[in-house]
C-alpha cells in the first residue's frame, strides 16, 4: 500500500476517531494532521507493519495520550477559539442540553480514559484490540473503562437528581 | 443505559468532522516544508560535524601534538590575525530551544594556544527590541522556533558580540542528540568529576573521580546543575571536562587522523549540529585550530557577578571583566591569564 491509497481510504475514519477523542474539529484537525505527517515521512516504517491502520490509530491515540505542554497542544490552546458546540434544533433545545451534558462530561475524563471508551464504543474494537491500541493489559482497559463509566454515571445521577 | 447515551452521543457528534480535503492538503504542505528543512540541515551538518570535531576534539585539551600530516595538510590560504569562534550546546526541548553551553573559542595571532571562554547562559544581555534585558540563553529560542537553528545561532553570536565586542568569525551549534550520538560513536567519553553529581532527571549517581560515560550518561551529566554547588557555573565546567575527555578519546582511537573513521563519524552525526563558517573557508578554519591546539589550551570564564536584585541573572563583573574583554579584544589573552592565573579554570584532568 502506497501513503496516497491510505491516506484515501483511512483519513476520514482518522478525522472522525480523533473529533470523538478530542471533542473539537480544530484540535482533531490539528492532531491528526501532526500524526499524519509523521505518518508520511516514515511511511516505510507505517507500511511494515501488519495492520498499518492499527499501527497509525495507536500513533494518534498516543499523540492525544502524551498531550503535554509544548507539543501541538500548545498551539490549539493558544488560538483560543471559542468551543462551537454542536448546535441543536432549538425546538429540542433543552432535551439536547441534557443530552450533550455527556459530551461535556467526557472532556473531563483522563484521556486515557477517554480513549478507551471511543475505542469501545464508537470504533466498536473488543477488547484485546483496545489493550494493543493503548499498549496496556486487557484487565487495565476493562478496569479503566469500567472507572470512566462510573464517574460518568456519578455525574449524571448528581445532575438528575 | 449510559452506555447508550454514549453510543448516540458519539454519533450525534460526528458532523463535526472536518473535511479531508483541507486536512491533506496541510498534511502534504507540513511534509514538503519538513523534508527540505531536513534535507538543508544535513547538508549544513556535514560542514558543520568537521568543525564541532574538530573544534570540540581539538581546542580544548591537546595532551599531546597532533600527528603531523593529517589535517595540516589540507590546501588553504590560512588566514592570518586572532579568530574567535562560537560553539553553542542547545538544550533542545520540543518548542523551547535555548542555548545552555555558550564558548568562546579565541585562536590569538601568535597561534601559541587556544584560550576557551566560557559565558554564562544566565548572563543579562538587552532584547533584541532593546527595551530591557533578559538571559543570554533565551537569545537562541526565538528566531529558532521555526526549527531553523542557523537563526538562533545569529542572534546569539550577535548578543555576544555586543557583550564582549570581539567578532565571531565562525561557530556551530550542537544538540543533546548530536552529543549522544557523538559520545557513543567514539565509543564512551572518560572524565574525572572533582565531587559527585546526582541527576535530578534520571537519578542516576555519577561518582567523584574518573569515569567513562556512555552517551545517554555524557548528556545526562550536562543537563545537571541543580544540587552542585555553584549550579550553572559547575554544569558549564562539567561541559569542559566532557569536551576535554571527548578529545582525548577521540585522539586515542585516532579518529581525527583516519578519513574512514572520520567520515563515519560525520555521516551519522550529519543532521544534528549546524555551522556557520562565515568568510573562512572551512579547511583553512581545521587547519589554524589544528596548529593552535597543538599546545595545552587554557580554560577561562568570563568573569562575573550575580545580579540578585533585579532579574537573577549574571553581568559582567565591573572590577574584574573590563580588563578581561580588553585583552580578548587587544589579542593579548595570554599577559592578562599570566596577570591573573586565579581565573584559569582547573580541568579536573589526570
């Protein structure tokens, strides 16, 4: 496989993994754009690798993991644009209020944490894929993603109640 | 069930996924941008290794005349008058690049010996703008932001220029990787510590005494200056005393005499230093620093004084450095070192 035909066929699923992670277009863009060059200039490396799909989520989802002070981070964070949430009907407006309440929510999570539950529950990979994507244990992606559901469950009974 | 909510919540969300189209045009933009820069910065980096080695490996200890016949033999008009030469060690954190190792390399007219002067990194010198004062170290990160090392490295001869009034004719800039990869290329750098230094970063003990370091150990050791005890000024001797084994080692294998080895070494160093030999041809450069080297060279600091109440930062010292700058400018460093043997720096060497 050439990086053209990859990039051709993973790079929209790659926008879409990294919009759930981070919760923001211009921060996504930003991520998979840094990972992406990489990418590219160590194709040979990409492309040795069994599943070079699986190779390039791990390099992003480390990217987004390792997110410190001085990497890309920095730049997002500098340009300050505002956080355009998802704007909703407004005939739904409240019902969308509650229901992106969780959107909110997961932004506090540990990215890590985070991670995990995209991984589960929006790519929809089983567990022992999560563990190699994260490089973690199964028992620790089970642990971890059974802790970040917890705290979002504890968030919305505070809420709802 | 909140994983439900999860699952809608999700694809509720995926709208917000940018276009490609825009994304892998930047993406190809950044990759055509990065290889040039790459592909700019190993040219300049073969120039640039041969002057860090040979700068590096022969100016700062000489234990004994190098071979004649190798590097004197090279065919250059050999400029004539005193040369002061630039070397920076750069502290290289992602974003943040600042020149922590600045020397001063003086090659006096007479080429009886080299003289190093060490400036502190934390000395004030004005901004750029000139509206106040900041550390000399900073001077390297700006213009170097954009990765070009060649911009950092202007402004900081520039800064030093105005510090010292001498003109630099040539430098190179070296980073924590090209130093590891240099150290473990020669195969381990010895040196002798006059008291034991424990790494802040790595916890790793480097005992009083002489040792053999290995690269990850040499760039470790440089990066302390906590817990010594006179901090940057001691974390600047250690980088002598590293430039002074590096040499004997690199003499020892007899790299600098052996075009294979030589070559080999510069191959791999290749994209990590940078140089700048301004008018100087560069044979002619190895070949005048080869000659001076020949003898012990003489390790100095330029002298100065902690400035607490303002910015905590050094200035030169106002009883001490006019004299000292005056004697690096007039070219006659080695009545004021012989006026003065208290400033010599000891190398800490068998």
């Amino acid at each position: 496989m050439t990086y053209e035909e990859f990039a051709d066929a993973r790079l929209g699923a790659l926008l879409r993994y990294a919009v759930m992670l981070t919760g923001d277009p211009h921060q996504a863009q930003d991520l998979v754009q840094e990972t992406m060059v990489r990418v590219q200039l160590n194709w040979r490396r990409v492309a040795r690798s069994d599943v070079p799909e699986r190779y390039v989520r791990r390099m992003l989802t480390n990217q987004f993991v390792d997110w410190r002070r001085g990497s890309w981070a920095r730049r997002v964070l500098l340009r300050g644009d505002p956080d355009d949430a998802v704007a909703e009907p407004a005939d739904h407006a409240q019902s969308a209020v509650d229901r992106d309440q969780i959107w909110s929510w997961l932004a506090r999570l540990p990215r890590r944490q985070r991670a995990a539950l995209v991984l589960r529950y929006y790519e929809d990979l089983p567990d022992a894929e999560i563990a190699d994507v994260l490089g973690c244990a199964v028992g620790t992606v089970r642990s971890s993603i059974s802790r970040a559901l917890a705290t979002l469950r504890a968030e919305h009974v505070e809420v709802c109640s | 069930m909140i994983e439900d909510e999860l699952r809608a919540a999700f694809a509720r969300h995926e709208k917000l996924t940018p276009p490609t189209g825009p994304v892998r045009a930047a993406i190809d933009q950044s990759v055509t941008r990065r290889r040039r820069r790459r592909r700019r910065v190993r040219l300049a980096g073969t120039a640039l290794a041969m002057v860090a080695v040979a700068l590096v490996g022969f100016t700062v200890v000489a234990p004994r005349p190098p071979e004649p016949g190798h590097l004197a033999t090279l065919p250059a008009p050999v400029p004539g008058g005193p040369l002061n030469l630039l070397l920076l060690g750069l502290d290289q954190v992602d974003a943040s690049r600042r020149a922590d190792t600045i020397l001063l390399v003086h090659v006096p007219a007479d080429r009886d010996r080299l003289y190093l002067v060490s400036i502190p990194r934390d000395m004030l010198v004005p901004t750029p703008d000139g509206t106040s004062t900041g550390k000399l170290n900073a001077t390297f990160s700006e213009p170097a932001a954009s990765g070009d090392l060649g911009a950092g490295y202007r402004a900081t001869r520039q800064a030093v220029t105005r510090l010292t009034g001498v003109r630099i004719d040539a430098g190179a800039v070296l980073t924590y990787a090209a130093t590891r990869k240099l150290t473990d290329e020669v195969g381990g750098v010895p040196l002798c510590l006059p008291a034991p230094v424990r790494s802040v970063h790595t916890h790793r003990r480097f005992p009083a005494g002489c040792q053999r370091l290995d690269g990850a150990q040499a760039v470790d050791l440089l990066r302390q200056r906590y817990g010594l005890r006179d901090a940057v000024l001691d974390r600047e001797r250690n980088a002598t005393r590293y430039a002074a084994g590096l040499l004997r080692q690199v003499r020892e294998r007899g790299t600098l005499t052996d075009p294979v080895q030589l070559s080999r070494l510069i191959t791999s160093l290749g994209p990590a230093v940078t140089v700048d030999t301004g008018d100087t041809p560069l044979p002619a450069l190895l070949s005048v620093v080869a000659r001076t080297a020949a003898a012990e060279p003489i390790a100095l600091g330029l002298p100065v004084r902690y400035e607490e109440w303002t910015e905590r930062g050094f200035e030169p010292d106002p009883t001490r450095a006019p004299g000292f700058l005056d004697a690096l400018r007039a070219d006659r460093l080695a009545g004021w070192v012989a006026a003065h043997p208290e400033e010599v720096t000891p190398m800490g060497q068998r």
